[in-house]
C-alpha cells in the first residue's frame, strides 16, 4: 500500500522513459530541454545499464570499408550513406552534449584488418570514398599496409590494412557517468532495479507497472509519454516488433609492455573489432560463428568464442607476445532485418528508440532525438 505523500510525489509523472542506457540517458536530456517544467522519470532494471551501453568496446565509429561494401549488397548507395550519415551525426550530438573529457573521446583514427581472402576489400576504396566524400570533405578510406609491420600484427593472417579517417574512441563507463550527471542536473529522476511489468494505456495517460520487492505488490505509475529505449529486450514491452538480440562477448588483457599500437580495429567485416585502452588490448566479436546460439538476451559466455578471440590475440594481433587475460564480460546488442533503428510512434502516448544494430555509441543520441520529436509533434497536436 502507497501512503498519501508517495502517491502524491512518487507516482505521477509527464513523462516516463525505460532503459538507462545512451539512448535513453539522451531521451531525457532531450525531453528535458524541451519541456523544463515536465517531470521526467528515467526506469532501469538494473542496477547499472543492462545491455551494451557499458558492456561495449567505446568505439566512435560509421562503419568499416568491409562492413559497408557488404551493406551495398542489399541495400541502395542512398541507403547505405544515409545510414552512414546518421551514424555520423549521432556522434556529432553526443560530443556537442558533452566535452571530449566527458566522454574519453580520441580522434584515434581507426584501421580494418584484412586477411586473405578479404584482401578484394581494398580495390572498392575509391567506390566508397566517392559515395561519402561529399558529405566528409576528405576522404573515408585510406591504404595503410605500411603500417602492419609497425602494429606488430602477423604479417601472414593481416594481409591488409584500410585507414578509416574518421573514427574514434570513448570511454563508454565515462561517457555514461557523465550523461548521467547531466540528466540529474536537469532534473531528470533515474530509478535503478526498476523492472517494468507491463504497461496499460488510456485515454488520459500511460500506468506502467513495477516490481516493488519490499512491499511485494505492484508499484503503479503513470504518464502523459512513455519512451521504449530497451534495444534488445525492447520485444517484452512489444511482443511485434522486428528484433533479434545478439550477443557481443569481450575481453581485455592485462598491460602489456610497449604495445606498438593505438586506435580502434575491426576485421571480417566488424564482427571482430579491437582497441588498445590503458596499455591493454580489449577485442570483442565472433557472433558470427553461432549466430543463432548467439541471438540470446542473457548475459552469458561462450567458450568457444572467448577461446576464438584469444586465438586472433595469440596468433594475428599480438604474435609472439605474452599476455594475460584480466577481465571477460557479455553484452547485447539488437539487430533487424535491416540495419536502421527504430524510431516510432507505437500509439498516442506509447513511444520507443532501439535497435542500434551494434552502433549504439553512434545512433543513439539521434536516435533519441528523433523521438522525441515525435512526442513533441504528438502533443502540441493535443493542444
């Protein structure tokens, strides 16, 4: 039972978002700066985020040369730049939200590996620099074999390297410290170990439904809005839409002593991708070896793919090297039958933003933004 001073503070709110993770952080941020004198109530199940937003590599990236060249496949070239694109400005909202500091932001460059039988990869550069060089004003992609040998990379299995110009790195547990930190201090309220039941909407407002341990009954809420910003775990809230979670296993070394490399790697067309962080090598990937064991919501290891992403270590990123490993960890991402969020209006108050498609760091402050643009034109149309 809810005492008068709870039902009267605790309960009602304008607008309600679910997921702490970037997406979400910056649907608050964004809703917040549009409508000050709303109260806005950020919901996470966990104590900390629980998909990928700290559980990723922190790459600031649009996509490698593989990635794209494969996307051009089944998509048009205005698909596929416009995607690029999004990516690219998505990023450039997140650092115009917070300062390089904040994030951990490098302007490292990236690289993408490739083996021999991706080695075709590099006769498609002046392809896809022609698509994005009007949109960059430089160009996308650069040959970068000279730099194999300098990188320490085994010179037989990295047969080839492609300059990426404009990517990046953060620091993903800063970045969500600090967008954190923003929110509260536009007085956005974030609740952790909020699992949402369910939700039912009216013709007034939205009553979300919350697992109240303590009191071992249902803790009911309601809303003008509520936001979906849960990727991969979006499909409990709406059973229909077009998401398959998949799994990103990682790990990080411990230091290791002059390590001839910095910046963000990606090889075999961003299934594998890898950075230096620290003096430790952190590499993630290898989905792409089970995609359906992988196309799980929990967060679980593989052995088979962890013993996978030490045998690139061991045999084409650090040969010859020893090395320990420190940490291992699980995140999920969210994938559909094409590469592009959602972005949507489910109903009149019943809103969401998710599937990233692995490039959360990148889509999702945009991602974010569009939605609320959509709440803003659904409510001043109420007016």
């Amino acid at each position: 039972m809810l005492s008068f001073w709870e039902r009267e503070s605790f309960t009602r709110y304008d607008h309600i978002i679910i997921g702490s993770g970037i997406t979400g952080v910056s649907a608050g941020i964004a809703l917040k700066t549009r409508f000050p004198t709303d109260r806005v109530l950020i919901l996470e199940r966990g104590l900390l985020p629980t998909g990928a937003t700290t559980r990723n590599a922190g790459f600031a990236c649009m996509g490698s040369a593989g990635e794209i060249l494969a996307d051009l496949q089944h998509s048009s070239e205005a698909e596929v730049v416009d995607l690029f694109l999004r990516r690219k400005r998505g990023l450039e909202l997140l650092r115009s939200r917070l300062s390089d500091e904040e994030l951990g932001y490098e302007s490292c460059r990236g690289y993408e590996l490739l083996g021999p039988e991706s080695l075709h990869i590099s006769d498609h550069l002046e392809r896809l620099n022609a698509l994005l060089r009007p949109h960059l004003g430089q160009e996308a992609f650069l040959p970068a074999n000279d730099r194999i040998r300098d990188f320490g990379f085994s010179e037989t299995l990295a047969a080839g390297l492609i300059c990426n110009t404009c990517e990046g790195s953060i620091h993903s547990g800063r970045t969500m410290r600090s967008l954190l930190a923003k929110a509260a201090a536009l007085g956005v309220e974030i609740k952790t170990g909020a699992t949402v039941q369910h939700f039912r909407e009216d013709a007034h407002c939205v009553r979300v439904a919350l697992a109240d341990p303590v009191r071992r009954e249902s803790l009911r809420l309601e809303a003008r809005t509520l936001s979906i910003c849960t990727n991969a775990f979006s499909k409990q809230l709406l059973p229909d839409i077009d998401v398959t979670p998949g799994r990103g296993q990682v790990l990080i070394t411990g230091p290791i002593p002059n390590l001839p490399f910095k910046g963000v790697f990606h090889y075999d067309e961003g299934y594998y991708y890898f950075r230096e962080i620290e003096g430790r090598v952190l590499i993630g990937g290898g989905r792409n070896l089970d995609f359906e064991g992988e196309a799980t919501t929990e967060i679980a290891l593989s052995m088979h793919i962890q013993q996978d992403l030490e045998a690139k270590l061991r045999e084409m990123i650090l040969p010859g090297r020893n090395f320990e490993i420190d940490m291992r960890w699980a995140g999920i991402m969210a994938f559909g039958k094409t590469k592009s969020p959602i972005v949507q209006a489910f109903s009149e108050r019943v809103f969401g933003a998710f599937r990233m498609g692995g490039m959360g760091v990148a889509l999702g402050s945009g991602a974010a933004e569009g939605m609320v643009r959509l709440i803003e034109e659904r409510l001043e149309g109420k007016r």
